[in-house]
C-alpha cells in the first residue's frame, strides 16, 4: 500500500498546530554526565552533515557489526523467534534477526538526522495510511483522549516525531536509563521534535491529565513487566507477563486505544504510518476478566504486524523473562549451543 501524503488545501481539515512540549523533561545531570551529554550532541550534529550514501551504510554495517558481536543478545533472539515464527527454519531465524540489527542500524542513522541539523527534513520521508482517521476519531468523540499503542517496530524512534512534527501532540512515556548522558541525548532528541516526555515513575497521574486534555498518549505495548504489575496472555502463544496498567488506564478514562506502527518501505529511506481502527474493548461488572481479555486483546495487532514484517522487529528483548510459576525460564545466562532455542521451537510446534 502506497503511503499517503498529507491533506492538501481544500480537503480534509489540516493538522492543528502542535503545541510545545509542556517543558523540558531531561534528567538531573551531574558535572560529568553534562559534559558527555554535550559532547555526545555535538557529535550527533556533525555526523548529521553526512549524505545519506554515506550515513545509512555506517548505519547498516555497525548493524551488522552488533550483530556478529552480541552473542547474548543474538540467543535471546533466536528464542524469540522460534516462538514467534515456529514454521520458520533456523537459517530463516539468522537471517530475520540479521535484518532486525540491520533495522537498527538505519534506525540510528536516521536518530543522528532527527538529532542534527535540519532535523524537520525527515517529515518529508514519512507518509500515513488513513491519516484521516483522527479527524474522524475526533468528531465522533470530541474532548476523548487517544491511547496510541505501538512496539519497537520499524524506527520507532521516529514514529512519535513524525507524528508530533504533522502535527499531532503526543506525549511518550519513557523510563529513565542507566546511563544518564544517553538518556538526556534521547530525550533531547525526541522533545526538539516536538514530544513531550513523561518519566514512568510519575507517569499515572501525567498520563491521565493528558488524556483528561484530549490528547495523545504514546504507549510502547511489546515489554515485559514486572510480576507484581502483569497478567499472563498469550504473546505468539506463549504466556507472556503483560502490563495491566494499560487496561486499567483505559477502563478508568475512557480513553480509546488505536494501534498505530512506522513501517519501513523498501527503499529503506522512507516510512509509512499505520492508523488502525480503535480497538474493541469488552466492559463487564468483572473488572479483573476485562482487564485480562482486554491486554490480551492489545497484543493481537502486534503480533499481526511482526508476522508480516519480522525483520522490522526488536528481537532482543527478553520479552517472556517474567514466567508463570512453575514454568522453566526460556533464557539463560550462558545457554549451550541451540539448546534454549530448540527447547523454545518444539514447545511452540505443541
């Protein structure tokens, strides 16, 4: 399907103009991690000087690189991907998951454009799918706040600048990094694009002014989580420890929950938004069986959308980390050649 291009003049109503973002949300720093993270900003702008003939193969090959090099990272992988795609061989296997670092690799290229100068370029190199929707969504439910559900698919980094830069404010939850200098370069990245930021440890009550305000929500749906905040549904067919909290979100504010993903196209320079329908949620007097069909429900157009595009996919994750009791862990800190990932291919042929 051929990205569509925004509304001209005449026809559906424009974007509205995307507000700021309510102030800037970057880490508290010390001395040493400011310095880094300025250092780091400066190198992001000079290397946004490069041409895209040479920008996007350092991309792929540093891709590549990661990917002959993170042995851990490339097991769990592979787990992953016998559970996923179980009617996939393993040469199938290696060469989505090489495809998925390549992904990466692009993903970054693009991350030091969105990060450099003329960073409002790449509004150009992304189109939508039913770009329309919204102006429908919000007339049918006018002041009503908008869920929008994704994964780390595609460049997901680019997904909500895109969207904020055409003109719709969103807010992205994120939880704070480690490495702190990184973290504020990310976040610096996505707000000068117009994001707004909401740090995960104060996100419930910024989420909810948010979608009390009528805006939009961006929800990254593919993690695990924590045991004391999961239910257990089936991920690809494996029980896989789930976030309640977008369900109890939704149940609280009526807000709607429309899964949207970037997709790369095949020129691998240019991006198409998918705006599916809202999804249909059930509401009983049994709030906990909604809370379990509903995330449940959250997960199918993910799982419709790796299927059909696996090598866009974050296959790295320890997405089934978190197991029911009773239950093997899939992963290992040193497995043996194959074995967790044949043991993850004959439990998915059951």
């Amino acid at each position: 399907m051929k990205a569509e291009r925004l509304p001209a003049a005449g026809g559906a109503s424009p974007p509205p103009a995307a507000r700021s973002p309510r102030g800037s949300n970057l880490p508290q720093l010390d001395f040493k991690s400011r310095i880094l993270f300025r250092a780091m900003r400066a190198v992001v702008h000079l290397l946004s000087l490069l041409p895209d003939f040479a920008l996007y193969p350092i991309g792929v090959f540093s891709g590549v690189v990661a990917y002959l090099l993170d042995r851990r990272h490339r097991k769990i992988g592979m787990i992953n991907l016998a559970i996923a795609l179980p009617d996939r061989d393993l040469r199938e296997h290696r060469r989505i998951l090489r495809a998925s670092y390549a992904n990466l690799g692009r993903g970054m290229a693009e991350c030091i454009r969105l990060g450099g100068f003329l960073h409002r370029r790449l509004k150009d190199r992304v189109g939508y799918d039913r770009f329309e929707y919204w102006d429908e969504v919000k007339q049918r439910y006018p002041g009503k706040g908008i869920v929008v559900m994704s994964a780390h698919f595609g460049n997901f980094e680019l997904l909500a600048a895109a969207h904020a830069m055409h003109g719709h404010q969103i807010s992205l939850v994120h939880h704070t990094q480690r490495f702190l200098a990184g973290d504020a370069l990310l976040t610096w990245i996505r707000e000068r694009a117009g994001v707004e930021i909401v740090r995960k440890h104060s996100a419930a009550r910024a989420v909810l002014k948010v979608l009390h305000d009528g805006d939009m929500v961006g929800v990254p749906f593919d993690q695990n989580a924590k045991r004391s905040e999961a239910v257990f549904v089936p991920f690809f067919g494996e029980p896989a420890a789930t976030s309640s909290g977008l369900a109890r979100l939704v149940r609280l504010t009526g807000a709607l929950v429309v899964p949207v993903f970037i997709v790369r196209q095949p020129d691998n320079r240019t991006h198409q938004i998918v705006i599916q329908d809202a999804l249909e949620l059930q509401h009983s007097a049994d709030v906990e069986a909604d809370i379990r069909v509903n995330t449940a429900r959250f997960l199918k157009p993910i799982e419709e959308m790796v299927r059909r595009y696996p090598e866009q996919f974050l296959w790295t994750h320890r997405r089934y980390r978190t197991r029911p009791l009773g239950l093997a862990p899939l992963y290992e800190a040193k497995p043996r050649r194959h074995s967790h990932y044949e043991r993850a291919k004959k439990a998915s042929a059951k």
